[in-house]
C-alpha cells in the first residue's frame, strides 16, 4: 500500500503480534471467492486494498482523497476498528477485527456469500479446534496405538493449540515468530485433514520437523537467488 510508513501490528488470539501483512489479505479473499467459483486476483486485489486502508486510516478515511468504496463504507465499518491509539504506540488491531472487514467488505461489494463462506470456515476451523486433543505419548510401535483407543490409560492430553508449536519453535530453535507460525498452520492443516481427535505427540513432534525442514530449505534457497 502506497503511502503506509507506520507498521500496524496484528493482535492474535493467543494474544501475541505480528506484523500485518497486505499479501495475506489478498489471500484470504482470493481464496474464498475461488471457493465460491469466482476466482479474480485482480477484484482480490481491489477489495484487499479497500480493508487495509480502513485498518490503517480509521481515524480519519473520510478527509481522505481517492478512498472509493472505502468512504462508501465507512459508516458499516468504523465501529470495528474504533479503538483510540495512545501517543507513542504503533497502532494495532485485533486479527478477529481484520476477519470482521474482509467480511463487511465482501457483503458490501455483493459478494455476500464468499462472506458467509468465510464466516462458516472460520467457525469450522474453530469448532475442529475445540474437538482435537494431544495425547501425551511417544508411538514406536503398533501396541502403542493402542492406547489411543483407550484415553483413560494414557498419561495425559490437553486441548490443541497450536501456539504451543509456534512457542516451542520460537523459544527452543530461535526462529521467527512469523515462520513459526507458518510451520504451526501447516501442522495443523495436516492433523485436520487427518479427521482425528486424538492425536499423539510423537506425530505432532514429526510433522512439526517435516514443515520446518521444508520452510528452512525454502527460506535457504530464496536467499541465494
């Protein structure tokens, strides 16, 4: 985006930051109007560079010049993101309040259902979350397995979270944030797929090395183009 010289930070759900990320945006909304049978990176475009002017000029996109649709939808829009910014602190927003304007810019640009879409695997994604649990055991072999089908004999198991992958990668192998997480959704896109609920952490250990070798070999590879 033109003109954008502050770094607005994404609040996540987990209540870490990271920098917003225009690509990701565009991303989203391309991949939802594909979905729906619609695929046009340039409207992606278009409608991306519509939510990151609100995200960053909030405060005053009606004395804006060549805000288009975005003065249009300022009066649906403006209460999501009205959070008043104190001196001295990079502005910031939450990553439900990006979702919230991708979905009001949808609905105002007649792309309603991409918005329900977008609403529906935002709410799939949640409730898959909530079903999956970790169990805390190391499977070698085949008996191990079964202990699977057995919960009341393991050691242990928690909720999914896949923060803790990004804390572990983060705190223990000194790597980014940003490609933490990048290795954690990619883990977790994997054990969805799998439709498991319970999913040992000998396999979330394999595929956490699996993604982070691949990412690396990438990022390695990029730098010496």
């Amino acid at each position: 985006m033109a003109g954008v010289k502050i770094q607005l930070k994404v609040i996540k759900a987990d209540g870490s930051t990271e920098e917003y990320l225009h690509t990701k945006v565009i991303g989203t909304i391309s991949n939802v109007l594909a979905q729906m049978g619609e695929p046009d990176i340039e409207v992606a475009e278009q409608l991306a560079a519509v939510v990151t002017y609100f995200l960053y000029h909030r405060q005053d996109c009606h004395t804006r010049q060549g805000a288009g649709l975005a003065v249009a939808l300022e009066a649906q829009v403006y209460p999501i993101s009205a959070r008043p910014r104190q001196a001295g602190v990079p502005p910031s927003v939450t990553s439900s309040e990006i979702l919230s304007m991708i979905k009001v810019v949808l609905t105002a640009t007649k792309f309603e259902d991409a918005a329900i879409a977008l609403s529906e695997h935002h709410f799939e994604r949640k409730l898959k979350r909530s079903r999956v649990e970790v169990a805390f055991i190391d499977v070698r072999e085949l008996a191990d397995i079964e202990l699977l089908c057995e919960p009341e004999r393991l050691d242990g198991k928690c909720r999914w979270d896949k923060s803790r992958i990004v804390d572990d990668l983060v705190t223990k192998n000194g790597l980014s944030r940003q490609t933490a997480r990048a290795i954690a959704s990619m883990v977790e896109e994997k054990i969805f797929n799998m439709g498991i609920t319970l999913v040992p952490s000998s396999l979330i250990k394999q595929l956490v090395l699996g993604d982070a070798a691949s990412i690396l070999r990438a990022q390695r590879q990029l730098q010496t183009v």
